[in-house]
C-alpha cells in the first residue's frame, strides 16, 4: 500500500508560526512573511523539526509565494472573474 504525501499539505502546519505551509518542489514553506522556514522533504518525510529547517531571504521567499497564487504577505490572491 503506497501513501500519497499529498494528504499532509493540508494537515501540517509551521511548527514556529502554527501557520499554513504550501509544498514546493522538495520542500514546505510557511506562508508566514515573519517567519519564511522551509522544511526539507527528504525520501518523501517532511523534516518538521525548527532547528533544522532554513528561514528563507525574503525575496526568495516572495517568488514561492508567487509561484503559489499568494502575494507577498503570503495571504492567497484574489482570483478574477
């Protein structure tokens, strides 16, 4: 029986922040502007601990944020109709 790593995205939250996170490429990163830690996903485990997590510049945090349909706060973009 394989599991599917897609089932957490909506369930793991930042360990610091206690805020949301969105997956990118091998990685999860808090939405949280203050806090901007990516958790490395190694072998399909995400690695949950602070002490071993990376805050990210903020510019390259901003550019995930993007790539996720969120603005530079890390709040979800409006979407047009």
């Amino acid at each position: 029986m394989s599991f599917d790593p897609r089932l957490l995205d909506g369930i793991l939250v930042c360990p610091r922040s206690k805020s949301p996170l969105v997956r990118d490429a091998d990685a999860l990163i808090s939405v949280d502007p203050a806090c901007r830690l990516r958790y490395e996903i190694k072998d399909g485990i995400p690695n949950m601990l602070i002490e071993e997590a990376t805050e990210m510049i903020p510019e390259a945090w901003v550019e995930v944020m993007r790539r996720h349909g969120r603005n530079s706060d890390g709040a979800l973009l409006a979407t047009q109709s």
